[in-house]
C-alpha cells in the first residue's frame, strides 16, 4: 500500500444510483508448529519461514502459529526460519516428519555499534537509499504469488472477512506496468452490523494490493518523493540488527507548521548495500486534523447519508533478500475508523480493519505479462469477484498466514446474523395473527430471538408503574450453568452515561456548578480548559474519543488509571472542531464528566454514584466497580469464549457501570417519578439538544430522543440509549406517555436490540 491511499478500504456503493508458475498442487511436505522463545516460550508473532531454492515463504501468525507447504523436491529441503531480535535458525524437513513442530528461537542481543552519530545525516542516508533502488530491487520481471486476509471487527466480533491469493506481474520494481491476477478468493460480510445497510463495502482492489510496495510507488508515496522529503523532520538512532544485517535506523515525523496529512514512524537502511528493509508508520497526530477523504469520497459519504472519520491507521512493510535483490514480503495495515449513518442507521465507533498480505512466493525467471483475460482492473472489487467458496480445503494448494481465530466458524456465524434481517418482517407478519395477550406477544418475540441463537440475557417491560412482563434467556455462566433472571447483574456500556448526566444535574441543582462553566474552572491546566460542561454532555467538545485510539485501548486494557491521568493522557490531543461547532458522539467527555465530579465532591465516583442514586432508590444490585460484588453477575462472551477482564475504572463516567433489569426498572419509574431531580430540572435532562443526523436522533444529557428509527416514534416520544461493553450489549428504552419503559440485556455480544425494541414497542403502543 502506497502512503496516501487512504480509501480505507472503504467503498460506497450508492442503493438509488491459471495455476502459478512455482508447479502448486497437491504434491506437498507439509510442516506446522508455533515459534516460540527459547527461553520464556513467549510465542514469537510474524516470523519469516522460507525455502531459499524455491523463492516460497510464509509466515506465523499473532500467535506464533505456522502452516508450511513446501513442494516436493529434494529428500531434505532446508527451511530458515527468522524474526527480528532473533538468531535466525534452519531445520531440514523429511517427507515422513508428522508431529507439530515448536521451534524455539534465540535472542540476539541488540548491538548499538560505534557510530559516530554527529557525522551521520538521517535524510541524507535516505536520499542515497532512494539512489540504490535501481541497484537493489528487481529491475527485471518477476510474478509473485501473494495472499491477504481482511478482518473488519466491531467489538473484538469479525463482522467482514474476505481472503485471496492472487499472482502479480510487475515489469521492474520501479515500473508503473503492473498486473493483478486473481485466483481464488472469498468474503462475508455481517449486514446486522450495519441494520441490514448493503451500501458500505469493506475490501480492496487491486491497485490498493500493488501500493502496498512503497519501492514500486516511491515517487509518489508522499514520503519518499523529492518533494516531500522536504516535509519530514528525520533523526538517526544509530545501527541496530535487523533480523541478520546491520541497519541503520531512522524515525521521521511530519515538520511543525506542515499543514497536511502525512506520517510518523520508522525505517531501517541496510548499513552495506543501503537497500530499504522495513517501515513502520501511522498517521502523523500533528497531521491527523488534516485528513481528508477527497471530494469524491465526501460525495459519495454525504449521498448515502453516512458521517466516517478515521481515528488511526498503522503500516507495517517489510523486504526481504532473495538471490541479490530485495522483494516486498509482508505487509499490515490496521485502521480505525467511526461509521455511523446510512439509510438504517448503524454505529460502528470504532470499526477496526485489518489487512494482512505475504508474498508467498517470487519467480524471476522467464516469466511473460498476463493476457488482458486474466488481468482485474486495478479499481475493480476483489471482494465482488468472490469465488463462491467456504468449504474445507478451500486453500489446500497454497500457503497463507494461519488466522487467529476459526475462519469456518466466523463465516458460519455471519452467515446466520444475515439469515437474521429476515427474521423481523417474518415474526411481523406472525404477529399479525397471532391473538395473544401483550406479555405472551412480548415472550413469542424475545423467544424467536433466543432459539435463533442471537438473544441471551434478560427482557423486562413495564408501563403505567406495572410490569408487564419479565423473563431470563440462556445463561449468565455457561461454565456454572447459571441461568439469566432479573437479578442478574451486567455490564450496561454507555447506557452509564445517563447516571453521569443525573449526577451532574444534581451538582447543578445544588448551586455547586452551572451547565456553562468551562473545565477549566474544575480541572486546572487541563489542555481543552475552554470547553463547557454543557459541550462534554452533548458530545460537542471536539475531544477525540480516546478508546478509539487502538495503541492507548492497550494500554487501558491492562493497567488501572485514575480519573486524572485518564484526562491528561488520554483525553488532552488535539480538538477535532472548535468546542459547540458540531456533534461527535465519544466517551472522553464522560470521563472529563467524572473527574469533574470527583474534584467537586471530593469523593469516588464510585461512592458519589452509590449515595446520590443507588442507594436512595434502593437498587441494591447496581455498582461502579463491582469487585467484591461477584454474586450474580453475568459472564460476557464473545465468540463463545469469556471476555477478557477490563478495568472498569479506565472508562468511568462514560460506562463501567454493573445492573440488573429489575434495577433499571426502579431506575426508569424514579426519572418517571421526578424522584431525583424536580420536574423542571428533569424536563432540562431529558431535552433533546443537538441533531445526530445519522441516527436520525437528537442528543440530550446522556439520552438519545428517536425520530424515525423506531416506528413507535412517529406519535410517541421515545428516549433510548444503548450500551456496549466487552461480550456486554444492552438496550433502555423509555416512552414518558405511558411511562413505559423496556430493559434488554444480552452478555453474547451483539443481539438484534433495534429488532426487538421496535417489535415490542409497537405492539405496546397498538
């Protein structure tokens, strides 16, 4: 992928408008295993594993996992095995070897050499490694054969998986004449996470595979162009070994005052041939405000109804020698990106892409262009080509890059969420017949969805101060089989962040701060002191959502931060917009929220939460922090599995809070009751305040107002708010007219929430 692609990989397609020259085939020694380090047995990621003789090579997985099919040729063929920060290590492979091997490599001791650092200048051993490239890269024709996966994941779940392995003509490895041959390739795409929208594809095209070689586009790869060198600030950090060569190594970020889009990482020159070994790269933050999709893409966007902003993106391209030239061997790209919109409404914050291609193969002689027959055009979908293939053995005669999760089960599972869009306008048309009461109503539409596999948790409803209805499906611990009920606590996600809103409105109430104060005012030196407490309740502050940032998500994945350094480190880059100039739904301004509260009360959020709200309204089972609470708290799962533990303090004020169903009923019947705030006080909480165009919704203080997606709201006010959280999905529905409210709560991951909110409330509004 060449540096300015940034279509990421993101195609709107508008609703109204041979066999390979190295013999494969089914004549293989097999080899498989996992690399690992000799002495801590970490498993080893992305290690190279390569027949030198043949030009094949593969890789491990994340995981260490490897899958090597080496054509039949000598009795023992030598297999080198390396990874950088590692001694490179060779086994010889005999036909009759069975067992799974575990390869256990050595560290090498990283050597810094003596260098004199004043005399080396960074950019100029750049442009002499631009120099060499007619010296170290093919200058000759040459096909590769190559392989990728695409994994598109909303929550840790795979929503769009497409493969391909394909061959690649290229004239010299500076050439513009390039081919793309496609041989066999397929793809799923979860329509459920999109509310059935078909109009946002996900996938790549040929011409985005062939920018994945910066050396074949270095003149216009905005990095390595003569005119753009002059964008870059580059320093020199000295030799270091990479993989078996001395490199040198040099970072690079985009000069201060640059006012465009352009990138900070690193890149490693081979200190005695100067040829180009790796870059490692993402997104400049100086730059990221800059970005742009372009005026087609922005059309395309605005037509379809859709607002899509990418968060981050990171590359990750390596070369390799082969004979005594360098050849592309592998490259990453992860993006984030929030999508939200589309003629159903949909919300993916953040959708994370991630594309992993390996050269699995390089043939440098004799080879000849393809026909015009075999050649896809560069702009052409390779997903739309889809060769209509799932079955076992679908990639029995190449090598590829194991997945880190089972590929036949996630196909499976999307195959049946899109069985699913049908479902709804089938039990409608059940339900029109059926004579039943509304609480058995109620139970045929949460049962169908249960015994399709697609609902687990627990389903409340209640109007007029009576519940109506109440019932567990499936089970809160699989392991214990503990079943779901109305006690059963979960994890509700960002339906938390109405109880901030109350907590806020409450400190108003009391004269302790008003709506317009700026941060700054709570939270001296704070970077985005101008912002109002008013513009962090309606997402309209311009503060980055800091958990769509996938390096910082790491981080709070595993270490607890106070509400402070939450605020400072991870809330405090750069504004997306002037503070009340726009909308951007985000939970950093719900963190900023809490901390707010804590500096005023001088107490926990979790005890300020528990004496202004759970405790007088007795919701025994409701905490911030629920350690020490295990009774009855669900299990989240995801993919079957149980979700890994998170810190709940790390998203205080924005989620992080455990309930049950028959808390949120007490929950709902007090906002109804005007038991926590006067009625005046309460009609300024639920107010609707700022347009959500893509959701076709207006943005309160924690509480989304519904104008089209639900058909109930055509003659009814309908305030809502969903919640997601790690296998934790929820949905609160009120409709103030009939003080009704309805609890769904799932701890499978996604469930079809929308679904079932409309069908329920239409019928308790017939």
């Amino acid at each position: 992928m060449q540096l300015q692609r940034k279509d990421l990989l993101l195609f709107i397609t508008l609703i109204f408008a041979s066999s390979f020259c190295f013999s494969q085939n089914n004549h293989f020694i097999v080899i498989r295993g996992q690399i690992v380090n000799s002495v801590t047995a970490e498993t080893i990621s992305y290690a190279n594993l390569w027949v030198s003789e043949k030009g094949i090579n593969t890789m491990s997985n994340a995981e260490g996992k490897f899958y090597f099919k080496i054509p039949l040729g000598k009795p023992n063929d030598s297999v080198f095995i390396s990874h950088v920060g590692y001694k490179q290590k060779t086994i010889v492979v005999h036909r009759e070897d069975t067992a799974a091997l575990v390869v256990r490599l050595e560290e090498e001791l990283t050597t810094l050499y003596p260098i004199n650092v004043q005399a080396v200048n960074p950019l100029e051993l750049v442009k002499n490694a631009i120099s060499k490239i007619p010296d170290n890269y093919p200058t000759a024709p040459c096909k590769y054969l190559g392989f990728y996966r695409l994994s598109g994941t909303k929550e840790k779940n795979v929503i769009d998986l497409s493969e391909a392995v394909f061959e690649i003509y290229s004239e010299s490895s500076t050439s513009e004449k390039r081919q793309f041959k496609l041989i066999k390739n397929r793809s799923e795409k979860d329509l459920t996470a999109f509310n059935g929208n078909d109009n946002v594809e996900i996938g790549q095209t040929p011409k985005l595979i062939l920018d994945f070689d910066i050396i074949s586009n270095w003149k216009k790869s905005k990095l390595l162009g003569e005119d753009d060198l002059n964008h870059y600030h580059f320093t020199y950090h000295g030799v270091v070994n990479y993989g078996q060569q001395r490199a040198y190594e040099i970072h690079f970020d985009e000069r201060d005052g640059i006012k465009k889009s352009l990138y900070k990482g690193k890149l490693f020159i081979d200190v005695d041939d100067l040829a180009f070994l790796a870059f490692d790269y993402g997104l400049s933050p100086k730059g990221l405000k800059y970005f742009g999709w372009g005026l087609s893409m922005n059309l395309l966007l605005a037509m379809s109804h859709i607002d899509a902003k990418l968060l981050a993106d990171h590359y990750t391209i390596t070369y390799r020698r082969y004979g005594s030239k360098y050849y592309l061997n592998h490259a990453m790209n992860t993006d984030s990106v929030y999508l939200a919109g589309g003629k159903n409404n949909f919300l993916l914050d953040p959708l994370v892409t991630s594309t992993n291609y390996l050269i699995t193969g390089i043939d440098s002689t004799g080879v000849n262009p393809f026909s015009r027959e075999e050649i896809l055009g560069d702009k052409k979908r390779i997903e739309s080509s889809d060769s209509s293939g799932n079955s076992i053995g679908f990639w029995e005669n190449y090598n590829l890059i194991p997945a880190e999760f089972n590929v036949d089960s996630v196909i499976r599972v999307i195959q049946a969420h899109n069985a699913s869009l049908h479902f709804k306008q089938a039990l409608q048309t059940d339900l029109r017949k059926y004579k039943g009461s509304q609480p058995e109503i109620i139970d045929s539409i949460c049962s169908f969805y249960y015994h399709k596999g697609l609902f687990n948790g627990t389903a409340l409803v209640a109007a007029e101060e009576k519940m109506i209805y109440q019932k567990g499906f499936g089970m809160a611990n699989k392991e214990k089989l503990i079943p779901n009920d109305g006690q059963t606590r979960f994890l509700i996600g960002s339906t938390s962040k109405q109880f901030t809103a109350m907590l806020i409105m409450q400190l108003e109430e009391r004269g302790q701060l008003k709506l317009n104060d700026t941060v700054g005012k709570y939270i001296p030196g704070y970077t985005h002191g101008n912002v109002t407490i008013d513009q962090l309740l309606t997402h309209q502050s311009g503060i980055p959502n800091y958990t769509a940032n996938t390096e910082w998500l790491a981080r709070i994945m595993t270490q607890v931060y106070t509400p402070d350094q939450l605020v400072y480190q991870f809330c405090s880059d750069s504004l997306e917009f002037s503070p009340g100039t726009s909308f951007h739904y985000n939970n950093s301004g719900y963190v900023v929220l809490a901390d707010i509260i804590e500096k005023i009360t001088k107490k926990k959020f979790s005890e300020v939460i528990s004496e202004q709200i759970f405790i007088p309204l007795k919701m025994k089972n409701s905490y911030f922090i629920s350690s020490g609470h295990s009774d009855h708290l669900a299990i989240g799962y995801l993919n079957n599995q149980p979700e890994a533990y998170f810190p709940p303090e790390n998203v205080i004020g924005a989620g992080g809070i455990t309930s049950t169903a028959e808390d949120l009923l007490i929950w709902s019947e007090a906002l109804f009751q005007n038991q926590l705030l006067p009625k005046e006080k309460m009609n300024e909480y639920f107010k609707a305040r700022v347009s959500w165009k893509e959701w076709d919704a207006e943005y309160g203080y924690g509480w989304m107002t519904d104008k089209g997606l639900f058909r109930t709201s055509k003659n009814h006010t309908v305030l809502y708010h969903p919640g997601t959280e790690f296998g934790f999905y929820d949905m609160l529905v009120l409709q103030p007219d009939k003080k009704l409210a309805l609890v769904l709560l799932n701890n499978t991951g996604e469930f079809p929430r929308f679904d079932m909110t409309d069908l329920i409330l239409s019928e308790m509004n017939k």
